[in-house]
C-alpha cells in the first residue's frame, strides 16, 4: 500500500527512483512521483496513473541529481489526480516528503496550519506532514538553528513526529540540507540498503536487488538519516541504534517476468517448484514427521497447547481454513481461524496454552501485523507463516516457518497460497505426531506430500481446457463456486481470484448451504463452479451439482481425472489429478486460479494491477 524510494550517492537518481518505483508498483499505482534535490534546488515530478506516465514525464523533462525521494501511490485520503500525487512540498518547497500509512489526525491539523496561513493544495493526510515540518523548520531556524545543519532538520523531524498520529513510512528532504534523506517508521515498513558511499531506501527490498544485498531494516519509532558518507539511525526514545546489516537472499532474476505475459501467470506456474521449496528439507522419514526448526518452542512446550488460532487477510485467511481443518484432523487440537482485522479488535478468550499463528505473504499487511502485536502483548507465544523474509511480522514474531515462495508480484496471491497450504499441512503432521498420529500414518503423510510437486506439475497440463472453459463463460457476470470439506475454502479462494482481477460478482459458498440462499440466484445467466473431486461425501456433492441443474443453471466441474460420471452432470469438467482429500486443496486451487486469469484476460482487465487493490495492504 504506497511504495516508497529514497537515494543518497553518487549514481544519476532520477532512473533509479523510476526503476524502483517499477519494481514497487504492486503496492499501489494510482499516481507516481519523484523529488530530486541538486544544488539547492528541489525538482519534483509526479502524474495520475502507473510510473509508465511517470518515466514519459521524466525523458521530456529530466531532473539532475544524486539524491531524491519517490512514491507509488494506493490512495486512501483524496482521489487519483495530479494534486494528491506525492511527493508533497512543505511550506514554499522547503521540504519534500513521501509517505505510506495514514495520518488519523490530519484535519485538526490541517486546520491549524492552514490559521497558521499554510497552503494546501491536495486533499492527502500526507500534506499536513508536509507542511508541518516547514513550519517547525521556520520555528527552529527563529531558535538559531540552521536550515542546512542536520542537528536542525532532525530536531525538525521529531517535533514532526511527536503531532502525527497513526501510522507512516515518511521519505524525507530539506532543500537546504544537501546529500541527505532522512526516513522514519511507524507502522509502515523501511528497508534501508547500504552500498559504498551510497545509500538506499525502499518500502521492501526489491528495488535494492542488483545494487547491494546489505540491508538494514528500520523498526517502528526509529529514525535514519541516509547520507552518502554515512547511515545514522535514532530510536525516538532510546537514542542512537547500532546499524544491525542483514544479507539480502533474493536473487535478481526471482523478480523477471522470464517467457511469461504475467506475473500471476508465472507465479501459477511455478507452483510446482515452490511447493517443493517448502517442502525441502523439512520431511522426517526416519521419524515420520516433519522438522520444523523455526518455531523456537520446545516439543514441551507444543505439547502444552490446546488451542491454535490462526490469523490473517484475503488468500491467506483463506489458507488458514484449509489450516485449520488439517490442524484439527491430524493434530486433534481446536483451532479457529480469525480475521486479523477483527481479532485486532476482539478480545476472544484465549488461555496461555493458545498458540498464534500470522499467516501472511508479505509480512506487512496492516491488520495481521496489529493482530499478532494484540496477542503478543497478551503473553501469547506468536508465530508466523510468511514468505517474505525480513518481513515486520516475520521480525516481530517469535518464531515461524517460511515459505520459499520468492517473490509474488502479481496483485492476486496464487503461489503464496499453495505454499501455505503446504506449511500448514507440515505443521499439521508435526503437531500430529506429538499427540497421537501413529508412525505409518506420518510415513503415509510424508509419501504423498513428497509427491505434490509432480501431481501440481500435472494439474498444469489442464491450462487449456480452462482456456476453452473462459472463452465459453467469461461474459457472464455472476458466479458461484461451491465445495465441501476442504474444498470450501478453495471455493471460497476461486471466487475471491474471480473478483480480484475480473470484477465479476463471485460468492463462494459449502456447496450444501447455497440451499440457504445462494441458490436462490441460480438461473442460465449465472455458472456455478463446482470443487468436487473424489472424496467421502462426493455423492452428496453430486446431489448438490444436480439441485443446480434443475434450475437451469450452468455448471462447470473441477473433478479427479477419470471421473467420467460426472460430465453427465456437469456442462464442463476441467480435470485435476486424483490426490488425497487432504491434499485436494494444493491442485484444486491451479484450475481455478488459472479460470479467473484467462476470464480477467478476455474481459481486458489488467491481471497483475487489479484496479483498487494492493499486493500489501499496510493502512488498516
Ligand atoms: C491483499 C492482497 C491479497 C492478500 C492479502 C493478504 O489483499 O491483494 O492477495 O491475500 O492482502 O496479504 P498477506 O501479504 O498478509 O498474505
């Protein structure tokens, strides 16, 4: 949610800026913009619309310098225009700043400083932080400090700080003073990369790849000042931080689009490998378990839990349910899964023998981060499910287990979820072999799960019987998707897919209780999509494909291969391989994600940068 860029050394700015403005693009692209500040001079461009318009921008009117600031925008506070485009000039272009987060606190403010005869010209919360530390600037410059000395400007920035509520990744520039970009976090994350005589700052480390793999990662109340002879960081109340350098892991190539016209459609397609990725190195045969080193918690310890909540948003909560079934069929312990957004809110009884676990690709996302902080601050050991690493949530909890998935750029999750399906299955077998899962039922567990990648490869080869499938059904503009058991999350996450990059109206639903109501929007114009390979209640599913039927309704099957009875029911069935049920969910998902991909193209609708969404939603 907003990307940000800052850099102090000695490499021409404005392309570099650019480029990590590119690489950031999936946390928002309604506006991007620039600021560069050379000889005393700060210059600033910034349009509506991708960084594509930004870089237009740039060739016809280029900006020299070493040092500069940007910004990709998801808007929150003011529409998608030129105006509310950041980076947001102080007082009369005294300071620029760039910003992701919201300031909650921003029309007082705004008030005041407009009695104090400050301009404004966006609607932004961003603006007031603008103008804010112009004024302080004005008011410290009348105490006898100066404008060009950093002593000042972090004088400045503090007393900026201590008016703002809420949360910010703030990039920041005073005119006066050369060579300098100064960051500060709360709540909204920073990645400072450190070369030689040369700094980089960045929302997450992708921009820095290809550039430097040192890293250091800014935590909440910490300020850093970026010049090119040297890195400063202050925490707010504890004073000066020992720079702590983390090596970087990505590779650069992990981020190129290679053959592919997308990345969501690279990413399904690497499925395969990265479900391997998680499996690798964590099968026990010898034990019949898996090795989940991560966790930081004795097998005492785990042994003690009788309660897991698992938390998270969108894709992954969704992953979560499939986690929570696992959870509680092979481990037998009560698990719930919670929405962050109302955990954070919630205060649901919890004992000190419940066990939380974040699930979350980015390791950002607001609400899961707010969530996690919420139970930990209650005493409850907290650990993550992440891909990201280095990550906020993945610093903040105190163990967990990462997925290996590289990095997933396009907007709709897709790798990230077969990956946390995955771990949790392997966290599902772990837990399960403690308590009293027998040694050939683990064996059997680590057999099948050793086999996935080859069975997801397989699921791949239905890429163009989904193609036919879009081309028939992708004008319709309402559609169910219903399943069971484990299948009721996958439907629920086909249909999200849909929504996401399509904007066709999609519910999933128990395939069952559509009886409830759904079923009441059954007619020709609206297909039903239904998870249905083989299983213990499959005949109970049929019956719920043919009360379909009976109303006229279209439907399309995602059933196990040589399941020919079902296209006798079924308008259209795309095959998948015949997997067990709990594994059902890892090859499932792949048609469907590839459905919503094709219907999203043939519709026109950009796939990787679904309108209104982010990849990482870092505002509440
Ligand atoms: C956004 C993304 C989704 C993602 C969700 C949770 O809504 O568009 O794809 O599932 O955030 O993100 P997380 O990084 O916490 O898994």
């Amino acid at each position: 949610m907003c990307g940000i860029v800052g850099y102090v050394g000695f490499r021409s700015v404005s392309d570099l800026l650019v480029e990590g403005l590119h690489r950031l693009e999936y946390r928002g692209y309604d506006s991007a913009g620039i600021a560069i500040l050379h000889e005393g001079k700060m210059s600033v461009r910034k349009k509506a619309g991708r960084v594509l318009e930004l870089a237009g921008i740039l060739q016809s009117q280029p900006i020299l310098g070493h040092a500069g600031i940007g910004h990709t925008r998801w808007a929150t506070h003011g529409a998608a225009t030129d105006q509310n485009s950041h980076p947001h000039l102080g007082g009369n272009g005294e300071v620029a700043i760039v910003h992701n987060g919201v300031i909650e606190n921003y029309d007082t403010l705004r008030k005041q400083l407009t009695a104090l005869g400050y301009v404004f010209h966006s609607q932004t919360d961003t603006e007031v932080a603008a103008h804010l530390l112009a004024h302080n600037l004005e008011e410290q410059i009348i105490l006898g400090g100066s404008a060009s000395d950093i002593e000042t400007c972090l004088k400045v920035v503090e007393l900026t700080l201590e008016k703002l509520k809420g949360t910010y990744g703030l990039g920041i520039m005073f005119r006066d003073c050369p060579d300098t970009v100064i960051a500060a976090r709360c709540g909204s994350p920073l990645v400072i990369g450190v070369g030689k005589d040369e700094y980089f700052l960045a929302s997450d480390a992708s921009p820095l790849v290809g550039y430097t793999k040192e890293v250091v990662y800014l935590s909440d109340h910490e300020v850093a000042v970026l010049q090119p002879t040297g890195l400063r960081i202050d925490h707010r109340k504890t004073g000066s931080v020992f720079p702590n350098v983390h090596v970087l892991e990505q590779v650069s190539a992990d981020i190129e689009l290679g053959d592919y016209e997308h990345y969501m459609l690279k990413e399904i397609f690497e499925q395969p490998q990265t479900v391997e990725n998680a499996i690798r190195g964590r099968l026990d045969s010898e034990e019949a378990t898996s090795v989940m080193g991560g966790l930081n918690l004795t097998a005492k310890d785990l042994r003690r839990i009788d309660r897991i909540v698992l938390t998270a948003c969108g894709t992954s909560w969704h992953a979560g349910l499939v986690g929570e079934f696992l959870l509680e069929e092979f481990a037998r312990v009560p698990t719930e899964v919670e929405y962050a957004s109302e955990l954070r809110y919630r205060n649901p009884p919890m004992t000190d023998r419940t066990l939380v676990f974040a699930i979350t690709q980015s390791g950002e996302t607001a609400d899961t981060l707010a969530a996690l902080r919420e139970c930990k601050r209650k005493g409850h050991p907290t650990l993550a499910i992440c891909n990201t690493v280095g990550s906020t949530i993945a610093r903040e909890a105190d163990g967990g287990i990462y997925l290996h998935a590289g990095p997933e750029i396009g907007v709709a999750s897709t790798k990230a979820f077969t990956s946390q399906v995955t771990v949790l299955t392997l966290l599902a077998l772990y837990l399960g072999r403690m308590r009293h899962m027998s040694y050939p039922a683990g064996r059997r567990i680590i057999g099948q799960l050793r086999d996935m990648p080859d069975k997801i490869s397989k699921t791949l080869q239905c890429h163009d019987k989904v193609l036919e499938v879009a081309d028939k059904y992708f004008r319709f503009n309402n559609f169910l998707y219903l399943g069971r058991l484990y299948n009721f999350p996958v439907a629920l996450e086909g249909a999200l897919k849909l929504k996401e990059i399509s904007y066709i109206h999609a519910e999933g639903y128990p395939a069952a209780e559509m009886k409830h109501g759904p079923i009441a929007l059954v007619d020709e114009q609206t297909p039903s999509v239904f998870v249905i390979p083989r299983g213990g209640i499959y005949p109970k599913v049929v019956s719920n494909m043919e009360e379909i039927k009976a109303r006229r309704g279209p439907v399309i099957a995602i059933a196990c291969e040589g399941d020919t009875d079902i296209a006798r029911v079924a308008d259209d069935v795309i095959y998948v391989p015949d997997v067990e049920e709990y594994l059902q969910p890892l090859v499932c998902a792949i048609p469907l994600q590839l459905l919503a991909y094709h219907v999203a193209l043939l519709r026109g609708c950009n796939v990787d940068r679904p309108r209104n969404l982010a990849k990482s939603v870092t505002v509440e």
